[in-house]
C-alpha cells in the first residue's frame, strides 16, 4: 500500500499525485498541512513528523517495499521505477 502525506495547492504534491494517476496506482492520501505549513489534522501531521522526521510534504510512504521519501522529483522516479 502507498500512502501520500500531501497538501492541496502544493505544486510538488499535485505533480506526484499526477504519476500516480497517470501510472494507475491506488493510494491513500493524507493532508496533515496546509502549503503554507498551517496544521490541519493533528493526528496525520504527527504521523508525518514520526514516520519522515520532517515536517515536510510531498512524502510517500510504500509500505510493501519498506521505502519512504521525500522530494517531488525522487518520488516520481521512484514511482516510474517500480510501478509505471
């Protein structure tokens, strides 16, 4: 399973949520922030804070491959490399 901690109207999340789409891969999405970094569920921004160690958004999480990321760039070739 795949999980996206993301944000509406973040450019880097909309391009990742784009490969996903585009590569037909079902995926849970989270929105713990806003772009401009204002907390909008507590429970998933923690959750992003313990699994990443960031507050930082895009973040993907393959729970089947044991792989978490950062970075819009890295998680769409990471995408492309195992599910495209």
């Amino acid at each position: 399973m795949l999980e996206l901690y993301q944000a509406e109207g973040c450019g880097y999340s909309k391009k990742v949520r784009e490969a996903l789409t585009e590569f037909g891969v079902s995926y849970v999405i989270h929105n713990p922030r806003t772009a401009a970094g204002e907390t909008r569920n507590e429970q998933t921004h923690d959750e992003l804070r313990t699994l990443g160690g960031q507050d930082q958004i895009p973040f993907l999480v393959d729970h089947q491959r044991g792989v978490t990321m950062y970075e819009s760039g890295d998680i769409v070739d990471y995408l492309e490399e195992h599910y495209a």
